[in-house]
C-alpha cells in the first residue's frame, strides 16, 4: 500500500492502481467516457483529467498509476475548464439530434454535458459525413454519433475475440468500423451486441422490429404468438426504472397480453424440451462413442464464432435447436394441428435478451416447417419502447401468469439465461436418467458465479464426466485452444457467447459504465434468475407435466425421429 492524497485528505491505496481506481476507491467521483476497466483504459476522451502537485500539465488519471506521496486535485478551476473544453471539442463534430436519438435519457454524453454544464457549443467547423451501415441483420452503426472513445473496439477484440470493427484512416478522417470500409453485415461480426451495450452514445443499436411486430398484432389473418427468453424478466424493469435485480416475469406477462398478442408463451418450456433432448443427446454420445466433448448450441453468437473461427469443431456442437427456435417449431408443426391453424398464418415472436438471434431467426437451417420457426426478434429494449408506445403504465400491472400450456415451466429452465445454467440444468436431468434416483442437492455451485471459464467433473452413475462452462466468445476461445492442444479433455462443454450469460446480452438495458461501478449489475440479474428457479415447485425439466405430455402426444420420446426431424438441426458451414 502506498499512501496519497486526494482533495486534501490521505488515502492508502494499493500500489498497482491507477490514478482513476484510487479516486473511485475513495469515493471520489471523476467523470470518464471512453474508460471500461480492464477493458479499454486508453486515456483517449480527456475528461477525466486531473492536476497531480508538481506536474506541469493535467493527467489523464485512468493511464496514470499512483505513486508514494502523490498529491492529486480533481475539482480545480484548472480541471473543470480542462473538461468543459475537451467535451465541447467532442460534441462540436457529434451529431446533435439528441431528442430524436435511440439513447436520448440514457447517452453517457448526454448525461456528462448536463453535470458538466454545456450550454451551447462554440466550435462550429466542419463536420464528418460519414453514412449509416445497415448491413448486418442485427445491427445498425450510425458514425456520425461516434466519438470514436474506442470502447466497441475493445470489446470485439479483448472481450469476445473477434475484431471485426477498428480504427480506420486518420486524423480528422478517422472512424470506427469494418476493414476496407466494409459493413459489418459482409465481415466476421457474431452479431452478439456487446459493442452497443458498451457504446456510450446512440452510435450502435439493433436493427429494429417494432414496426414489423405491430403490423403483425394489427393483422387479423395472423395468430401471434410471442414467447419470452429466461434473462428478459430479469432486467425489462430497469427500463422503468426498477432496481437492478428486480423481477418483472408476472408484468411482463400482463403487459403482453395488452399489447395484444394471441398468446403469451415462455421460452423457458423450450428451454425444459431442450435439456430432454441435449441431455439425451449427451447419453447417447456417451455410451455409443459420438463426438466429443459435446458442445452446447443455444447460444446463436457462439455458434457463428464456432463457424468463423472454430470450423473443425462444428460437429461438436449438439444438434440442438436453441430453445426458442423449438418452441417456434412446435408452435407450426404440433400447436397448429392441435389448433387446425395453418403454419403460413402462425407469426412467432421472441423476446429476447440477444441481437443475435435477430440472425439466428433468419437462418434457412431453421425452417423445417416450410416457414420460419420464429419469424420476428424483438430485444428487451425494443419491448420496452413498445410497452411505452401502446401507453401501458407497466409498474401498475398486476402479476399474470403465461398462457397454457407452453408457459409451463421448470426452474431448470429459467437458470439458462446465467452462465452456467444450461449445464446446470442439465447435469439435473441427465443424473436422475442415469442413476434412476431423486438428486440430493439439486444445485449445482460448481457450475455458478462469474468467472469466464468453470470446470468441474461430476459422478453420474459408475461413471465421472469432465465438463466445462465458458462464457464470452473470447473465453471459449482460450478453453477450446486447450481441448485441441490435448491439454484439456471433457465430455460436455457450456458455451454462452456474452460474458455473464444472456443476462448481459447485447439487447438488455443500458448500464452506465458508472452505475457498473457502482452496482453489481450482473450479479443482481442472475440471482433475479436463481430466485425464480428457488419459487418453482418443479425444478427439473424431466419433470415439467407439460413436456411429458408433448411427449406422449408428439414426439414418442427424446431424440425420436420426429423430434429430430422438428427439434433438430446441423450447421455445416
Ligand atoms: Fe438465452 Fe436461451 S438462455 S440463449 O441465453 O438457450 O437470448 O435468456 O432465450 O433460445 O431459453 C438468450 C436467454 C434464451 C434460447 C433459452
Ligand atoms: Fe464485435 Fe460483437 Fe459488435 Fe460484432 S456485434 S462488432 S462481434 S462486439
């Protein structure tokens, strides 16, 4: 520990800090823009400027380590104007439509120009004209908003291990996207949005299906079904204004209802038909010498990463259809016999925490039917704004339950929208088919908490299997290096393509980097999630009536014929 000095008073701070860590240690707030900890401390947007006695200039502090005796001023006539200048510079080549922009409430630079006290802008010149990438099927980048703070880049490159947008040209022509200018629509991109979670401005967003679903409920030739994923629950709320962590599932419900679709369905019993059929799958891999380690195919980011940069390792993925591509295949194949609906005027719309299964939907890998198992993806944002559009007052809802009998589920399935859940979920299963007896403890904490790679070996039967959960491309990455090097060997593998599980997916709300700081977002979504596995009375998948009823109806049993034919599917990229 070293000791400083912070606005006058003495702090002792570990000596590997920088700067901006000890005054956030301290409680000493400092305004930052480009800075992500750990991820992108660049020191590039100069608002968290600082005057450290002694020093002639003013010090970026989220580059500058501390040192023995260091004594630091942040509130200084010096450093005010410092700031008000290098954000007016900032804002003076910005594109200023803020009431009509998809951030306007929630834009870090919005938020920083009121606390900073811009009033009107004296830089006027000339301004980048740069046009609107609408390329990709999940995302849309607007460069004219970008302050080129360089945090996408970070992410794509250190978190998730992709670097499909970086600096380009220079100087006053500098921006951010694509090699040779390209969309990001023709490059490598997985689609999974954690470079517009982590935009601080209105320069990323999904591509929108507001107005697609609209019409749809508009149309009175269509039967629209909406279906909702595990991990919207456990955020929607923040977009009204709820405590991080707060559960809305029975609002959410409600809130569906009046929106007026035909029928509120849960993802999570598409998630209790997949644990059938994956965790068959897995016996089956086992004791018939299939193709291992078996990876998890749920998540849709995971899957293009697997086809961009790990081809060898596709017939590792199991067969599986992700849970809500399922549900959108029984709904035009089982639900519209049962119903003497015709599949071409069943219109199924997710919900879901991910701007990759905005990709996902439209794959022709995924309309066995003749028509899309799932035909439009909305994400937790966009459901909000429609919430908001249709004027229904959400935190006065009461709590209403899914509709019958696709909104029957198991605590099991909730758990798939935090790392780790899918193989938790299971591990429950598949040890109850091999041993034929009641688990004793039905969590499983080896395969919880955070950390970007688990692993663990689990007794099932007279038999130990090796498995592992990585969470983030990026981590999936290093864990799968090690599997081909020979260094690591398992049977069955968890991949989730955004760090923290869907709970962090690229369509959840936005979280300042400074209430990041401040509160332990994921944290609080995934015990929303454990809490609602804990109120179930049903926890295990095998168990949920209604699976075993679409069993006896439909499929005859896991890993059928017809189940392959409907639930199943290969990527051969
Ligand atoms: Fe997910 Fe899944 S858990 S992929 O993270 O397997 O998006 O929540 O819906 O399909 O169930 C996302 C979440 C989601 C699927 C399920
Ligand atoms: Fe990178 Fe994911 Fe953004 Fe694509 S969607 S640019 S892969 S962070």
């Amino acid at each position: 520990m070293i000791n400083v000095t912070i606005d006058g008073k003495n702090y002792k701070i570990p000596e590997n800090y920088t700067v901006l860590k000890a005054c956030r240690e301290a409680g000493v707030y400092v305004p930052t823009l480009c800075y992500l900890e750990g991820i992108n401390q660049v020191g590039s947007c100069r608002l968290c400027l600082v005057e450290v006695e002694r020093q002639k200039n003013l010090k970026a502090s989220c580059v500058l380590p501390v040192a023995e005796g260091m004594v630091i001023k942040t509130n200084t006539k010096r450093v005010r104007e410092a700031r008000k200048v290098n954000l007016e510079l900032l804002l003076s080549n910005h594109n200023r439509e803020c009431t009509s922009c998809e951030r306007s409430g929630n834009c870090e630079l919005q938020r920083l120009s009121d606390e900073i006290g811009i009033r009107n802008i004296e830089f006027i010149g000339e301004k980048t004209v740069k046009p609107v990438d609408t390329s990709s099927p999940s995302i849309v980048r607007d460069p004219s908003k970008c302050i080129l703070c360089g945090r996408c880049i970070s992410v794509c490159s250190k978190v998730q291990g992709v670097s499909a947008i970086g600096f380009r040209n220079r100087g006053f022509k500098t921006t951010v996207g694509p090699i040779f200018d390209k969309g990001l629509g023709e490059v490598d991109c997985i689609n999974c949005g954690q470079c517009i979670i982590n935009c601080p401005v209105g320069a990323l967003k999904e591509k929108e299906s507001i107005d697609y679903v609209w019409d749809a409920i508009e149309d009175p030739s269509k039967y629209v079904i909406v279906q909702t994923a595990p991990a919207v629950r456990a955020a929607l709320g923040e977009e009204f204004g709820l405590p991080i962590g707060t559960r809305v599932t029975g609002k959410m419900a409600a809130a569906l209802r009046r929106m007026g679709f035909d029928k509120v369905f849960d993802t999570d019993f598409g998630a209790d038909l997949t644990i059938m059929e994956e965790g068959f799958e897995l016996l089956d891999r086992i004791q018939n010498g299939g193709k291992l380690p078996m990876v998890t195919s749920c998540s849709p980011g995971w899957i293009k990463y697997c086809e961009h940069f790990h081809p060898d390792m596709l017939e590792n993925l199991s067969t599986c259809k992700s849970p809500h591509e399922m549900l959108g295949a029984v709904m035009k194949t089982y639900f519209a016999q049962k119903h003497g609906l015709d599949p071409k005027d069943i219109f199924v719309v997710s919900v879901m925490p991910c701007t990759a299964k905005k990709f996902e939907a439209k794959r022709e890998e995924l309309r066995e039917s003749g028509f899309p198992d799932v035909d439009a993806v909305i994400t937790t944002r966009e459901l909000a704004k429609m919430i908001k559009q249709a004027s229904i007052d959400f935190n006065k809802l009461p709590d209403e339950d899914f509709d019958e009998v696709f909104g029957e589920s198991t605590g099991a399935s909730v758990i798939f929208g935090v790392t780790g859940g899918v193989m938790e979920a299971a591990l429950r299963t598949v040890s109850e088919v091999v041993t034929n007896k009641p688990l004793e403890k039905i969590k499983f904490n080896e395969v919880r908490g955070l950390e970007g790679i688990k692993e663990a070996e689990i007794t099932l039967g007279d038999k130990n299997i090796k498995i592992a959960v990585a969470n983030s491309t990026g981590c999936a990455n290093k864990l799968l290096e090690k599997v081909k090097s020979g260094e690591k060997e398992y049977h069955f593998i968890e991949i989730m393509g955004c760090p923290g599980g869907c709970i962090n997916g690229g369509g959840q709300p936005f979280v300042s980097d400074k209430t990041k700081t401040e509160e332990d977002v994921l944290g609080k979504r995934a015990n929303a999630l454990y809490e609602e596995d804990e109120s179930k009375t049903i926890r295990k998948s095998h168990e949920n009536p209604m699976i075993k009823m679409i069993y006896d109806e439909f499929f005859e049993k896991p890993n059928s014929h017809k189940a392959h034919e409907i639930l199943h599917t290969h990527y051969v990229k």
